[in-house]
C-alpha cells in the first residue's frame, strides 16, 4: 500500500483542482491518502493580489510563518513506519514545496503546479521586475520537486528543459460532488426526454474571479446582442473581479439588464447545485496568451454538473474536449451570442449538447483524471524498492 499525504496550505474550498487529486488517488487501489493541511485562509484572488502588490507581503509571510510552524510540528506524526512514500503539494504550493522539501528531503514530493505565479501576473497586466522575480519562484518551485503536474500540454511545454521530462500532465476535472448534483438535476427535470420547455427561457450561468483570461466583457457584450435581438435567454453572473466593472457598464442601459442577475459569490458547497439547475454553463473566451493555454475548472465542473457547456476554441480544450463543449472562437461576442441563440431556439440541440457533455465528462471523475499521476507513481515506487 502506496502511502501519500496531501500537504501544504491549500484549502479544498477554494481549490477543487487539490479535491480532484486527492480523491481520485483515494480512488484508485494500492493508495492510502492522507492530509496534513493548515490552510492559509487567503482566497485565489487575495494570493494573487499579493504576488501583484509586494507591500502585501508581510500578510502572507505572516501567515506562513504561523501555518508552516504548525506543518512542521504535524510532520513529526508520519515519520519512521509512518513516513509517507509520496507528498502531494497543492496547488497554489510555489512556497508550500520548499518547506516539503525541507522536511522530507529523500522522500518523492509532486507538486500541483496548476498556475505558473509569472504566467498570472503577466496575464492580469503585471510585467517587468515582478514577472522575473515571480519566474524565479516558479523556477525554485518546480525545481524542488521530483513530479510536476500540470494540466496542459502547453503548460508543460514552460517547464525548464533540465526538468521536462519531471512534468506530469493531469487534467483538472471535476470533485464528485459536481457529478452528484448534476445527477440530482437531471433526475428533477420535468421532461423525461430532457428538452427545454419551449416557453421557458435557456438558463445560462458564468462563475468566475472575471480575469482577463475569462473574457466576461465579451460575454457581457454576447448577452447583449441576445437582449437586442430577443432571444429568450436569462443569465446568471456569480463572482467579482477585476473586469466585473466593465461588464456592468456593457450591460448597462440594454434590455439585458432584465435578462441578467448578479451574484457576488456562491459558496463552494452550494455552487455545483446552483451550476445544474441551468441549461448552459460558460467557460472561457478571453485572448490572453494564459487563456490559450488552459482548460479551466468551469469546463470540467460543467460538464460534471450536467449543462451544455460553450467555451473558446483553442488548442487544449479542441485536444481535451473533442465534441463534448461547443467552441466559439476567443474574443468574439457575436459567436458567442449565435452559439447561444441556436441552443435557445433549437430544444433538440440543447439535448445532443447535453448529451455530449455528460459522455465527455466521465473522463474527468477524479480517478480516471489522476491515472497518468498514479502511474508514474507506480513506476516511481518500483524504482525505489529495487535500489
């Protein structure tokens, strides 16, 4: 039995992508998974605020310094036959790895390198001095460990050449309770065949932090041109953020004022419920080099969560997705706006996107997205009993 201990200060929460592995390697035979975790209390947008504003520094110094006290104190527990055969680092863990490290310097330590700190700092508009430095913590970070996850090819394709062949490529999928409140809702729609009620409007939702990788101001401007066209549409915005102003101001003095409810945030125990009672869940159209990069958490969680889901075309969601999402091209509100007006007007094309959702996502449950990192386990694990 393969021991591994979830560590670092990550927050499940906050971060499904360290649910998704922890639970598909729970998931999958041969593994006993642990945690010892002590999360920092900061969301995604205050770490990233902080990596942005040096002057904030001291918040976060000061709460590692107490949360790492408390990590070092817990290690002592999985030492001698206690010690673990590997250590997940979570996302968010540039800082979390170094003292993993530390601790346990001969044991195998994977990090969920989720995010390159520089590549997000670049892509909300930040450059100079601070990219080089935060490219420095991104370069100590994946140095340290001996399996980098990531989760896209491109992705990959940043790491230093002298460790290439350390990354791990892990799509980031979906918690189970994505799956279940997906099946809940399709259990409780009235239609047995799932068609839309031709008189009720398509239910469309958009959760997000509303980066510039996102691209909300193009959504914003594709629900528009659906008020201005009357399209039966009604939208639902959860989440706050640097581009939510400018949304605001697209939507602003247009019938899709009424057509358009805002939500600051859901809970995350609530959100996948909130997610599946909707028709379509929206991924990304932003053209930051970052958003070319990348399938976010939104696709997989709905996909998970039973909607038709429409996202930008490019290459790793085409590569991952295939047929499962409708893709739009980046950047472009009135093909955004056509792909959602065709699923409004056309119930049976509602229900084959559907269809092809909910057959695309079970790729991602947890244990079928962790078996390339469970295998490289494997091999790991074997090189090491036969020294």
């Amino acid at each position: 039995m393969r021991r591994v201990l979830g560590f670092g200060t990550y927050d499940v929460a906050s971060h499904p992508r360290v649910e998704v592995l922890l639970e598909g390697l729970r998931r999958t035979p041969g593994n006993e998974v642990l945690e010892l975790d002590e999360p920092l209390g900061l969301s995604t947008a205050d770490r990233v605020a902080i990596l942005k504003q040096p002057w904030r520094l001291p918040v976060l110094a000061g709460r590692l310094v107490s949360r790492w006290s408390r990590l070092a104190a817990g290690s002592r527990r999985y030492r001698g036959s206690h010690r673990p055969d590997a250590l997940l680092v979570g996302y968010m863990g540039h800082f979390d790895v170094l003292l993993a490290r530390l601790l346990y310097p001969r044991t195998t330590i994977v990090l969920d390198h989720l995010i390159f700190a520089s590549g997000t700092a670049r892509d909300r508009g930040e450059d100079g001095v601070k990219a080089r430095l935060l490219s420095v913590l991104d370069r100590m970070a994946t140095h340290s460990a001996d399996i980098v996850v990531l989760d896209t090819v491109e992705h990959a394709a940043k790491l230093d050449d002298s460790i290439a062949d350390r990354g791990v490529i892990v799509p980031v999928g979906a918690p189970a309770s994505w799956y279940e409140a997906g099946r809940a809702a399709a259990a409780a729609r009235v239609d047995d065949d799932g068609v839309r009620d031709a008189d009720r409007p398509l239910t469309v939702v958009f959760f997000g932090l509303f980066t510039p990788l996102q691209g909300a101001p193009y959504i914003a401007a594709a629900l528009r041109l659906l008020a201005e066209h009357g399209t039966p549409v009604r939208a639902l915005l959860i989440g706050a953020g640097q581009d939510r102003a400018e949304c605001e101001q697209i939507l602003a003095d247009s019938p899709a004022e009424q057509m358009v409810q805002w939500r600051d945030w859901v809970d995350s125990a609530e959100l996948p419920r909130v997610v599946a009672e909707h028709d379509v869940c929206l991924g990304i159209v932003g053209t930051t080099d970052k958003a070319l990069d990348v399938v976010p958490n939104k696709v997989y969680q709905g996909l998970a969560a039973g909607c038709a889901v429409i996202t930008s075309d490019t290459a790793p969601q085409r590569r991952l997705l295939g047929d499962g999402a409708l893709l739009v091209p980046p950047g472009d509100p009135q093909a955004l706006a056509d792909a959602l007006e065709h699923l409004a007007t056309d119930p049976a094309a509602l229900r084959e996107a559907r269809e092809r959702a909910a057959t695309a996502a079970e790729a991602f449950v947890p244990e079928q997205a962790v078996a390339t990192l469970a295998a490289v386990l494997d091999r790991v694990e074997v090189r090491e009993t036969s020294r």
